[in-house]
C-alpha cells in the first residue's frame, strides 16, 4: 500500500475521507490543505506525512492511481499554482 494511503488508514480515517482528500488535491491543490487539516491526524504524523511527500512526490501520483482518480487533473492544477 501506498504510504501516503497507510498513514491516513492507520488514523482511521474512512476510504470516502481519503478519496475526497485526493479529489480536492486534483482539483484545487490549495484547498487540500483544509481537507487534510480537518482529518484530525496528530500533528506529529502530519509532519510525518508531509516529509514523505516532500521526500517523494511521486507517491501523490500512486496514490491517485491507487485510489482511481485521474492524475492529469493533479498535473493541470499544478500547472495554474505555477502561473
């Protein structure tokens, strides 16, 4: 399993809360950060969590994979950041 996915499962946070994350992040990267502040992880694990995909960003592109979403949509919303 991916370990952006293993993070999230091991707070129990539920499958519909990962895959609303994911969509958020392909949609409006920004706003992700809401989403992910809401989850209630520990700020340790966060940390955590932000260092892995600071360290890989790739794992965001398996994690949608995984989770069935398109990633072209995480490419286009990275694309307007960047403008």
């Amino acid at each position: 399993m991916n370990p952006i996915l293993a993070i999230l499962k091991e707070h129990n946070i539920s499958d519909a809360k990962i895959n609303e994350l994911f969509q958020t992040l392909t949609e409006n990267p920004l706003m992700a950060m809401n989403v992910i502040t809401q989850l209630g992880i520990p700020a340790d694990k966060l940390q955590q969590l932000m260092a892995i995909v600071m360290q890989n960003p790739a794992l965001i592109k398996e994690a949608v994979t995984e989770l069935g979403l398109d990633f072209a949509k995480v490419e286009a919303a990275k694309a307007q950041l960047q403008q």
